[in-house]
C-alpha cells in the first residue's frame, strides 16, 4: 500500500538527476517534469510449490523514487499513463523506453511514469545528492545470509537491502494514478489508461510480473510494451531466488490477459551471444488468454548511439552518481549502430493504444529471417531480411552490426561487444553505381517511406523525419547530388 507521496522540487543546490527537459526539448512540446519519493509497504513473495507466488513477508515498508513528465497544460493530457520500470544494470536509473519514445509521448499528450526498480541504484543517487534522495530504501526483512551472486546484470545492492518490494510497487501505481486519493500527484486529470514497459532487463520484470502477479479479470495494466528483452535473464521473485535454477519455459511469456506487445532489436532477436531471443519468443496471438504480438527491428542492435550514448551516456550527473568512473562505451574498431529505432517504438505504441482501448488488434508483422539455430538470415548487403524496416535498411548506405569489437585503451586488448553494434559504409563509388547521386536516392527514400507508412510500419506523421534521415546519413556516407 502507498501511504505517502512526497514532492522533490529542483533549486539552486539541488536538482532532478539527469533531468530529460533539455536534452529531449520538453519546453517545444509544452511539457515539464515532476520528481517524487513515495512510501509504503510491499509484501515480499517466494515461488510456492505450484510455482504460483505466496507472501513470505507482509506489510515491509519501502522508500522508492517515482520521475514524472507530462504536459504543463492539463487540456492536453491524453488519459494515458506510461510506466517504465527504469533500467538498472548500470547501476544507475537510465529511462531507455522514454529515451525511444519521448517524441511520440510528448506529441499525444501522455504522461510518462519512471519507476525506480531494484535497489543497486540507491548508491549513486545517494551519491549524487544525499539531501534529496537519503530516504531510498527497501530494506530487507530476512535474516537468512545473502547469496554471493551479486555480478552484472543480476546486481541487486546492498545486503540489507530486498529486491522483492518491487511486485507491490509496480501492481499499486497504476492503482493510485488511477484513484482520488490525496497522495496521487494526478488526482484531477482522470487517468483513463496505464502501460507498463521496460527495455533489456526490465522486459524480465514483465514477463514475471503478467505470469506471477495478473488475472484475467484484474489486471493492473491496461497493456504491456516489452522491449529490447534479454530472455537469458529471469527477475527472481526476491533476491534470495535469484540463484534459482529456471528452465526457458520459465523465460518466456505464458500468459497475457491484458495485450502485450514485444519489440526487440537484432540484438535480442536472435540467440547469438546468448540473448536467447529466438528460443522465447512466441506466436502471435488473439486468444482472450495470451493477447499478444511480436516486432522486431532489422538494423537495430541494443546499445545504439542515440538512444544509449549519446542521450545520457556519462553526463556531469552520472559522473558525480557514479563517483567519477566513466566516460562512455569503449573505443569500437568501426563506427558505431546509429541506427534510430525511435521510428518503430512509435509504431509498437500506436498499435498498444488501439488494441487496448479501441479493441483493434495489431496485424502480425514479418519478422526477421532466422535459421533453424536462431541466427538472423543476411542480404547481398549483409544486412537483415524482414522485420520492421526504415528506408535506411530498404536502401543502405551501410551495413549493420549488432556487434563490434571494442578496444581495452589500457591493455589494446580487442573484444567482442555483444551490446553496442556498428556501421561498416560503402565507399562513395559504389553508392553512386546503387543510387546514382543524393537527388534519385531522395525520391527512392519517399517513395519507400510512403509504402512503409501505408504497411503501418511507420507513422505518417514520421514519414519527413524517416526521410531526412535517411538522405543526411547517405550525404554523411558519401552520396552527393
């Protein structure tokens, strides 16, 4: 149960920590951002013998940070809440769906909800600012030692704290947005609708939270967006089962009362460098039981530069969180994914909001060609055949890598970064034998753009922003007029 909200408010000395109003231009679309630490009590649950959750320990409280941002003019809110449980395997709150998908929020009149997920981030933001974010705690009830399996991405924080709070916290909000109550930041607005999403890591909190937590005729969410997912990981039900042995029925979604939709890139896609994407990933499906679709994005990979690196990849804030340790990825040999996938994260929410609220289910898109072991068929370009597709990959410039090699720069020792893809060009004389100059590949992007936004594998109002990007990226590569 929620028992109190309270409002941080930015001043001199103190502000929101890796504020999204500039680097996402919020001001342009009329929108501000709110910041509050709410507390209450979450039950903490163990996997029962029917492998069904039972309480282990009831009524824990819990200090935990929720961010805000929605428009500054109450007229414009759409009735929808979107929450992202935020990703936490860097061990600092990084809202990755919002960093995809702020363009489109913001233009519909949403409001975004992060929610922070797992208690290894309680350091850096202590870190950061003591004052504002001391209260963070979800301590941890059990007496039992701690098992010694706190490594990446399976870090959980501090002994004394207990990763389990997070089932109650993520079934109560929509709840309080929803409600009256005094303690609901958005008490008048008249919420209508809530989404839950998360991107890499936070996909396995879905997973567990639709199969352990919703019912068919209860469910917390309206719909479910469950992106970038890393199905090698399973989010134990408290810390204590995260050395549990699972099987990969247990990693995949067996039951969707309330629709969900999956998108991945080729990162997750495929069961290369052991994502385990093609083993979990299900048919689509319109039984009242299991409402669910399947999206993938050819040319995209999981750590891409403008969604990862370049939106708050070890900025002054999380340089101060994470105590000076930083700088950004390593050094790849080749340049680094650029490819946007924001185009496609617009498409997965449209096709959410009809299926939930107007009953209108998503046609099944073709996905990526996969061989019998789950590894992503190629083109005579070396890039991918099906899934949701820009003029980018419809006609390349590049060929995209869902891997690069990255460099030690204190040993020169060279690896394989299995998160951060890379583009290898095509030389300017070779664009020219393909596209002749930058004015005929211009008129091939339009023309692809407008049969990719008629097979609703682009929205119409992106269809200018798709073509500009992809002429400036053939311009960059070489093409000239």
């Amino acid at each position: 149960m929620i028992l109190r909200v309270k409002e941080l408010f930015n001043t001199e000395n103190s502000h929101f920590f890796t504020s999204a109003v500039k680097r996402c231009k919020m001001d342009d679309y009329g929108y501000e951002e709110r910041e509050f630490l709410f507390t209450g009590t979450a039950n903490i649950y163990e996997t029962g013998e029917d492998g069904e959750p039972v309480i282990k320990y009831k009524d824990c409280e819990y200090t935990d940070r929720m961010t805000m941002r929605l428009p500054k003019d109450r007229e414009r809110f759409s009735g929808r809440v979107v929450v992202e449980i935020v990703n936490s395997t860097a061990n600092f709150d990084i809202d990755r769906v919002w960093a995809e998908s702020y363009r489109y929020l913001m233009r519909q009149g949403d409001v975004f909800v992060g929610i922070t997920s797992k208690p290894n981030v309680f350091a850096a933001l202590k870190r950061f600012d003591g004052e504002r974010y001391g209260a963070l705690t979800w301590p941890n009830p059990s007496t039992e030692p701690v098992p010694e399996n706190d490594v990446p991405p399976l870090v959980t924080g501090p002994k004394d704290q207990e990763t389990g709070h997070i089932w109650d916290i993520l079934t109560e909000i929509p709840a309080l947005l929803k409600s009256d109550a005094e303690e609901n930041p958005l008490k008048d607005w008249g919420v209508k609708y809530t989404y839950l999403t998360g991107w890499s890591q936070s996909c396995s909190y879905i997973t567990q939270f639709v199969t352990s937590f919703e019912r068919p005729q209860a469910h917390a969410y309206d719909g479910y967006l469950s992106t970038g997912g890393v199905r090698s990981l399973v989010t134990p039900l408290n810390r204590y089962e995260s050395v549990r042995v699972v099987d990969s029925y247990q990693k995949r979604l067996n039951l969707a009362p309330a629709p969900v939709i999956e998108l991945n890139t080729e990162s997750e896609a495929g069961d290369e460098f052991g994502f385990c994407g093609y083993s979990a990933r299900r048919a689509d499906s319109d039984d009242p039981a299991f409402r669910y679709r399947y999206m993938d994005i050819a040319g995209g990979c999981h750590d891409a530069v403008d969604t990862c690196m370049d939106y708050n990849s070890f900025d002054d804030d999380v340089l101060k969180a994470m105590g000076g340790v930083g700088g950004g990825p390593p050094g790849n040999s080749f340049c680094r994914n650029d490819y946007h996938k924001y185009f496609a994260f617009h498409v997965a929410l449209r096709n959410l909001y009809l299926w939930c609220e107007k009953g209108i289910a998503p046609k099944s898109y073709e996905r990526m060609h996969q061989d019998g072991r789950g590894k992503i068929m190629k083109d005579a370009f070396g890039n991918s055949i099906g899934g949701l597709r820009t003029p980018m990959i419809d006609y390349p410039v590049c060929t995209y890598y869902n891997w690069s090699e990255s460099t030690d720069p204190a040993t020169g020792e060279t690896s394989v970064n299995v998160l951060a893809g890379r583009e290898e060009n095509y030389s300017p004389e070779f664009l020219k034998e393909l596209y002749r100059d930058l004015n005929h590949y211009t008129e091939l992007v339009r023309a692809d753009a407008e049969r990719l936004v008629a097979d609703g594998q682009i929205l119409a109002e992106d269809m200018e922003d798709v073509i500009e990007t992809a002429v400036a990226r053939a311009r960059a590569a070489g093409l000239n007029l």
